[in-house]
C-alpha cells in the first residue's frame, strides 16, 4: 500500500474554464483576442490585443468595439454591418485597415464570432484579429510593379510606334527629293538618325531599371551619349560640349535628338574641324545652340528656300514637337551658328 499522490487524479490536470480563458489571454500575443457584449462594448481584452492595438485592458474595457474601426468605415456603417452579418450567420470575416490607439492604421484579417448560449439567446460576440500589414505592403508593391509593367510596354509600343513613323516620313522626304536614287550620303544620313532614336531608347531603358516613370528623361545625359556616338562617326571633326540639367519629356528628347543629330552632321559635312553644342536653362526657357569653325551661312540664307532633307526635318520639329523657333547666324570670327528656342512647358 502507498499514498495516493493527488496529482495521480485525472481530474486534477484540467484547468477550470476561468483558468483556460485567462491563460489563452495572457499567453497568445500574435492574435488580438476580445469579447464584446451584446451592446458592442468590449468585455475581455487579451495581451495580443494590448499588443496590436496600443490599448491597455484597463483602457479598452467598455469602449465601444468600433473604436478599432477606421473613421470611414465608422461612417459608411462598416462595422454594423459586420455585427449584423455575425448575429445572422454566426460569424463574419473582414480584411481591411483599422486603427490603433496612436491613430496609426494597420491592415488586418478579422473573424468576429456570435455567442449564443444554449437557449439560442445571444450573449455577446468573439473576436479574432491578426496583424497582416507587412502581406498587405507586399501585395500592394506587387499590384504596383505590375501596374507600371503593363504602363511601360504601353509607353514603349507608342513610343516605338511614333519613331518609326518619324523614320517612315524621313524616307518618303528622301524620296520625293530625290525620286529613284537616293544618294548614299542621305542613307548614310538616315543610319545617324536611327542612332540617335536608338540613344534616346537607352536612356529611357536605363531609367527604367532604375526605378523611374520614365516619362522624363536628363537630356544632357542623352545629348553627351549622343554627341560620343556623334564623335565615333566624324572621327576627323572635334564637338565639344556644355549641357546643363535638364529634363523634358521622352517625346521631346527624341525631337532634340534628332535636331542635334541632323545639324552636328551637317556642320561635319560642310567642312567643319569643330563643333560646339551648348544647352543651357534659365526660368524654363531652354537654349540650344549648335556652332561650327565652317564657312558659315551664306548670305540672304533662309532655310525654307532650300531642298534640304535635314533642314526641313530640323524646321518642324523645332515649329511642331518643340513650338519653339530657331535663327541662323554667322559668328564674328567665322562659323555658322544655329540656335533654337523653346520653352519647357510648351
């Protein structure tokens, strides 16, 4: 015969309910746990919820339940609707943001149970709430990668689009000032200006791998890999350079491209040894100004009476794309000089 050890009794390892509910309050700190009674004004209040919401039980005992809810969703009845929807199907789920006691929101998953006891009569309700603000970040910089995704291959496929109807239009010119042959000079011409939308498509490829909208681009960082593209070709011509800081839109970066492109060249052709290009931006407006040690302009020069392929294209889109205007000088010393006006916002 021995003792009977009181822990033996199997009734002894069962906690009372008491026991249980203060143990699950104390210990479960991932979950905002609560109780409301049949008013909607919180009863029990776990650490979890101090946790999560900012409230001490002291706090929270007998506020309201809304309290967690953000204001418009406390105005739209959002959290009735909740209440009424538990009380008819006996639980009711949501996802949406709620409030702590800071004013700082924070994304939630929520169950809210009924409790009816066992006469069918509702006592009061349960409440399960976890803290997914981090899966939300995630989701939402997700939705956002996508968004600028599909924007992206829109921006690309117009600008693609637009730049080889530009490329198109450069040929019928060519065409129809030269008819069947077309001098190699002008193809030759033809290959610097693809070059040229070709930069402008590095520059945006490169922004946006960066993280950019790319619906801006640095246009001195164009111009400077341009004008080195430039260089490679008219290796026996110097062109120096002075570009401020300036940012125009994708549309306007091809154009001016394509101006400094056509104007660099044709000052090389005409037997210039170097060639300055200068950018520079005062209040919005911008100055482009393309100047050579060549044999200038010749005198009475106007450049709508000449059939120049490159000087046309040069015209509209400086009047069209730009909405600027543009003057042919000859410098003091010799050399011609080239500027073009136009405004930013234009």
């Amino acid at each position: 015969m021995f003792d009977a050890n009181p822990l033996a009794d199997p009734r002894q390892s069962f906690l009372s309910d008491t026991e249980r509910l203060r143990l699950l309050e104390t210990n479960v700190t991932d979950f905002a746990i609560f109780m409301a009674d049949t008013d909607e004004c919180i009863a029990s209040w776990n650490a979890g919820a101090e946790r999560i919401l900012g409230y001490t039980e002291a706090e929270a005992m007998s506020q309201p339940a809304a309290m967690i809810f953000t204001l418009e969703d406390r105005q739209s009845g959002a959290e009735q609707e909740e209440f009424r929807l538990a009380r008819e199907t006996g639980r009711s789920n949501d996802e949406r943001w709620h409030l702590r006691k800071d004013g700082s929101r924070f994304w939630a998953l929520g169950i809210l149970t009924a409790l009816y006891d066992e006469r069918g009569q509702l006592r009061g309700y349960a409440k399960i709430l976890r803290d997914f603000t981090a899966r939300k970040q995630y989701e939402d910089r997700i939705e956002a990668l996508n968004a600028r995704l599909q924007w992206a291959m829109t921006e690309t496929h117009h600008r693609v689009k637009n730049n080889l109807q530009l490329i198109s239009a450069i040929i019928d010119m060519q065409a129809i000032d030269y008819g069947e042959t077309v001098p190699i000079g002008e193809y030759k011409r033809l290959s610097t200006q693809v070059r040229s939308l070709a930069a402008v498509h590095d520059i945006l490829a490169k922004d946006s791998r960066a993280g950019s909208d790319a619906t801006t681009i640095a246009l001195s960082e164009l111009l400077e890999d341009l004008l080195i593209l430039l260089s490679s070709i008219a290796s026996k011509s110097r062109i120096e350079y002075h570009l401020d800081q300036v940012n125009v839109s994708a549309g306007k970066g091809s154009s001016i491209a394509l101006i400094v492109s056509e104007l660099v060249m044709n000052a090389i052709k005409h037997g210039s040894d170097s060639v300055q290009v200068t950018l520079s931006a005062q209040e919005g407006e911008i100055t482009l100004s393309i100047h050579d040690d060549g044999p200038g302009f010749a005198e009475g020069f106007q450049a709508e009476d000449l059939s120049n392929t490159g000087l046309e294209l040069v015209e509209n889109l400086i009047r069209l794309d730009l909405r600027g205007k543009v003057s042919y000088t000859n410098l003091p010393k010799g050399g011609g000089c080239v500027t073009v006006l136009f405004h930013l916002l234009r």
